[in-house]
C-alpha cells in the first residue's frame, strides 16, 4: 500500500514522520538527525544546499542563504511582515509579478513556495531513504493561524515538491493527535506551540478517537526569531554602539553571526544561568585592525528582554480558552510543542495561566510530524478510529453595500462546512454584482483580508431587492475555501476556489472596495436600512409642513438665518442619504433631524 509520510514544515526546523507497524516514528536525516534546519542557500558554484549543510555555511554566504522563508509564505508585497523581513533579513527579497515577495540567490529569482519546495524535497528524499521506497503523498502542517492564501501557498510548495498534498493540518491539532493517540477516555486539552516563527494555541476535546477542536488562536508573527531579535537589536546592538560608535546592522555579514550567537546563547540560557558570547573579529576598522564583542547574558536579562512577548502569549491562551466556552479548570492537560516552549519563563508563564504543569513527556520538536503521520495512516485506512474536527480560525463573508462585512461562516466554525445566505440588489435594474470574498473580524469590510473577487453576471433587470442571489461559502478539510453565487431565479451560477489575490495591487484593492454601488444588501441589513428611510421620510414631512411658519419668525434675526440656512443644510443632507443605502449616515442625518424638528417645535410653541 502506498504510504503516506507527514511532515511539519517549521520555520526554523522541518521534521518527517511515518507510522510503521501501527507506531508512528520520525526519520532520521542522513547525519543522524530528526530534524532538519529549514534552510535554504545555493553556493558560490551554484549548488543548491538545503538543511544543515545550508546551516553551516549561512555566515560565509549570507546574502544566499534563506531561512524563515515561511514567514513569507502566502503574504502579500505590501503586508507589514513582508516589509519587517525585507529590512532584516541578510538576504534580498524583491517584488514578484503577483505582488508577492521573491527571494533572489545569486542570479535567480525564486519564488516563496519554490524555496519551501526545497525543503519539502529533502523530506521527501529523507523518507524514500529510510523506506527504500517512492513516497508521494503527505500531510503537511500548518500553524492554525495561516489564512487560506498560506494554506494554498504551503499546498503550492508540494506540489512543487513532487508530492501530492492529502491533507493540510493544523499545527496543535496534529500534536493533539500524537498525544491522544492510543489513549482512552475522555479528555480536554489546550496545545501551546511557540516554535521559531508563530505562536499557536489550540483546545480541543478528544473522545474515542474523535479530536475536536473548540477553539484556536495565534500570532503568525511571534516565535523564537523574535527572542534572537531582541538579543540582537536590544542589546547587543545597542551595547556595541554604545561602546564603539559602530553599528553593527549595517555588516550583513556580522548580523548573521550576531543571530546565531544570540540564538545559541538563548538555547544554553534554557539550562544555565548565564552564557559567554563571544565573536571574535565582528568588525573590520580599516586595515588589518578589527573589534571583538564579548559579553555575558545572564537568564535575568534575557527575561527582561522578552517577557513582553511572552506575555503576548498568554493574553492570545485566554483569548482561545473564552473562545471555546470553557474554563481553565476543564483542562485536563496542557501541551507544549516548539523548540521556543524549552525556556523555563515560557513554561513558568504557561503553568502560571493554566493552573498546572504542562506534560513534558512528548518531545516539542517531533510531535508535530508525528501527529502528521497519524493523520495520513488514518487518511490511507479510511480509519474509523481517527475522526478531526478543526475549525476556522477566522471568519469568513463578503462585502456587502456600504463597505459592511457580512459574515457567513463566523470564526471557530468545525471544518469542513458550507453555510448559504441569500442577498439581494441594491440597484434598479441591476444585471451585475461583484462578490468580494474576506477574511478577518472587523464589521468593516476594508479592515479585513481580501481572499478573491468575481461577478455574477446576467441577473435580470428588475427592481432593486427583487432579484435574490444565494452565496455560498465552503471550506474542506484542508482549510481553503471555496464560494459561489446563485441568482436563485435564473440559476446562473458563478464559483471560485479562493486563492492569494495576489495579482490585485492596494490601489486596486482600495478602489475596488470603493465602488460598492454594485454590491449587494444583506436582506437583514436592508431592512434596518429601509426603517431609517422611513423614518427620514416622516420627519422631513413634519418638518416641510411648519416651516413655512418658523420661516417668518427667524428670518427677522441674524441668529434666526443661520438657523434656517443650517435646517436647510440638514434636510438636503438628509434627502442624499436617502438616494443611497448607508445605514450609518442615514442614522446620522436623521439624528440631525430630529434636533431641527425640535427646535422648529419650539419655535411654532413660542408662537402660542
Ligand atoms: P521549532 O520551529 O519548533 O523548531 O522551534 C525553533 C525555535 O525554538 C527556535 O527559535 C529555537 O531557537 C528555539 N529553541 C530550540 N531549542 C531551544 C532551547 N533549548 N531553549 C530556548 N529556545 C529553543
């Protein structure tokens, strides 16, 4: 039978596992490793190198050497993390022709999931190696948090890679799966998985084999490289200049020894007290003369440096607790995975909030790939005994007229699901609509992602609200996402399977959005819209029919005008919000006027 292996693509590490005879276990690479540094580099010669190799040689050859390529993965040019890696990472990342970040090595351009694909092929090599085997199919993880265009991006790299993508699974619910693996009873658990690149907290419910997830949440941009970034720049940066008047920053190559310094000496602080670092020659003054840095980190101050983003953490772990409908008593048992999980305040924090020692037995570093591989043993079997329940970790909607969201599948939904909503026109005669599918939680659609865009066209010309489209949205079990619109009389159908919109820049984006005439209304939205119409509708005639009588009074006085001028202004505010659908500034124009009816009240009771 063909096997299926799973792999945990880290940010940091990638790992491989099969189940061999029911147990499932993690391959060694050929030094003898269970996991391998996911980088990428290409020599002077033109060779491609990836993992430790790569690793070894990342300080002689900086500029072409990439590691935390799966920070990029699946982001937009534009996106704040892209601009943070452009200014500190040593080598160069350009502008792809999709408005996606590329990294260039030597004289090539390479997209983002090509350098995962790299590291997906040794993986792929590493298993063929151990098994004797061809291996062509696996379970990629990804943190919970990766939105459907890092998903798609991820699935990309595979295919790349020669392999076919069965399934792509969350990060935590894969180690929930390890952990719960062969165990009976009942039981609630909260995955806290801080690794090199993103933080990932997921509580699930395991019961005879079925994993449910309650609820999930996360940073894509917390991880280990954030504590070797504020050694770096907070400290042994700014002592530097402090002492020397230089500033390290601008030496790619001194960087690079600075984080693989700062990263070790992290590491050594998860069991001593306090490290040497020590590099010799990290700056050349002119001629032969150079600087050496040596100095001492006590666990002390690199607390200080970093329990603000471990703290961040924590606030995220309560966030998914209230999120689940639980409290922190139902827990059970709290897991750690990540290599970032080994420093004693991580743990200290994490027991700290739960309440309880998080378990220590399972090994952070190879959970993941573990729980991978259980996946697609259950996946190949069609086992009965596995059964995941994931969730959505963000909801899901279009834009409807008025640049509102329109949620169809609220966040922390059980993939995979489907869920229909019907809207309406918001034009007379409208044979058009523009469906623009987003993710994210703000009730204004420009805040949150933009997924895709289509039109449905061909509706028939008719009164605005008379034609009903059907949206439907589906997530499979991979977590991307897929949408369709119906015109419910005609049964015109259009569907996209939602990919990176990478090919739109901001500017387009932004128009876009901005042209929500041809949007559509959500049928509960319109109706409170019509209920401001109305009653605009009334206080307007109210107030025509005792103007002319207030009129007479006012216009002896200077005072007096500018009250008319202002009431006129009002009104005629008032009569254009009417032409559109806005909610908000129909709620505003007649709050306006309610207080000029008022006050034309007054005036006419003044009268007697
Ligand atoms: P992962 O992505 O799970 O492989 O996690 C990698 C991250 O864990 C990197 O940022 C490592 O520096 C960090 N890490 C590994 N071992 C330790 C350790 N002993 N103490 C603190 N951090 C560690």
């Amino acid at each position: 039978m063909e096997r299926i292996i799973g792999i945990d693509l880290g940010t940091t590490n990638s790992c491989v596992a099969i189940v061999e005879g029911g147990t499932p276990v993690v391959l060694p690479n050929k030094g003898g490793y269970k996991t391998t540094p996911s980088v990428v580099a290409i020599s002077e010669n033109g060779k491609r190198l990836v993992g430790h190799i790569a690793k070894r040689q990342s300080i002689t050859n900086a500029t072409n050497t990439v590691y935390a390529s799966k920070r990029l993965i699946g982001r937009r040019w534009k996106s704040p993390a892209v601009r943070t890696m452009v200014e500190t990472m040593p080598y160069t990342i350009v502008e792809g022709s999709n408005n996606d970040p590329r990294i260039k090595l030597r004289d090539r351009v390479y997209t983002v999931p090509e350098i995962s694909s790299i590291i997906l092929q040794e993986m792929k090599l590493i298993s063929e190696e151990y098994t004797g085997e061809k291996i062509e199919k696996a379970v990629i993880t990804v943190p919970a948090y990766f939105n459907d265009a890092q998903r798609q991006a991820t699935k990309d790299a595979g295919r790349i890679a020669g392999l076919d993508v069965v399934r792509i699974i969350n990060e935590p619910t894969a180690a929930a799966l390890a952990y719960g693996f062969g165990r009976e009873g009942d039981r609630t658990i909260a995955v806290y998985d801080l690794g090199g690149g993103t933080f990932d907290i997921s509580v699930l419910s395991i019961s005879n084999g079925v994993f449910e997830v309650l609820a999930t949440a996360g940073d894509t941009f917390l991880g280990g490289e954030d504590f070797d970034g504020r050694i770096v720049m907070d400290w042994l940066v700014l002592e530097f200049a402090r002492e020397h008047q230089i500033d390290l920053r601008r030496d790619k190559m001194a960087l690079q020894r600075l984080r693989d310094a700062a990263e070790k000496a992290k590491c050594e602080l998860s069991s001593a007290r306090e490290t040497e670092i020590n590099l010799p020659f990290i700056i050349s003054t002119g001629g032969s003369d150079a600087l050496h840095l040596q100095k001492t980190l006590t666990r002390d101050r690199l607390e200080e440096l970093t329990i603000d983003l471990v703290d961040r953490t924590v606030k995220i772990c309560k966030k998914a607790v209230e999120e689940a409908g639980i409290g922190l008593k139902d827990i059970d048992d709290v897991i750690l995975v990540g290599g970032q999980t080994r420093m004693p305040i991580v743990q200290a924090k994490v027991k700290e909030f739960f309440g309880k020692e998080p378990l220590k037995g399972v090994h952070p570093d190879e959970v993941v790939a573990l729980g991978a591989a259980i996946q697609g043993m259950a996946l190949m079997e069609d086992s009965q005994h596995v059964l995941l329940l994931d969730v959505t970790p963000h909801s899901l909607g279009i834009m409807i007229v008025g640049g509102f969201f329109s949620v169809l599948i609220p966040q922390n939904t059980t993939v995979p699901t489907s869920k229909s909503h019907i809207f309406t026109t918001v034009k007379d005669n409208q044979t058009s609509v523009k469906i623009l599918v987003l993710q994210g939680e703000s009730d204004r659609a420009e805040e949150n992602e933009l997924l895709g865009e289509f039109i449905l066209t061909g509706l028939r010309p008719a009164p605005r609200g008379e034609v009903e489209i059907e949206v439907t949205f589906e997530i499979n079990a991979d977590g991307i996402v897929s949408v369709s619109a119906k015109d419910l009389e005609t049964g015109q159908q259009q569907a996209i399977t939602v990919t990176a919109t990478s090919g739109l820049t901001e500017d387009e984006i932004k128009k876009m959005m901005q042209e929500n005439q041809e949007y559509l209304v959500d049928m509960r939205r319109s109706e409170e819209v019509e209920k401001e119409k109305l009653t605009s509708r009334r206080t307007l005639q109210e107030i025509d029919k005792i103007f002319p009588k207030v009129r007479t009074v006012l216009e002896g006085s200077d005072f007096g005008q500018d009250a008319i001028r202002k009431a006129e202004r009002v009104m005629e505010m008032a009569r254009k919000a009417m032409e559109g659908n806005d909610h908000q500034a129909l709620k505003t124009s007649n709050e306006a006027l309610a207080r000029t009816l008022n006050m034309f009240k007054g005036v006419v009771q003044k009268l007697g």
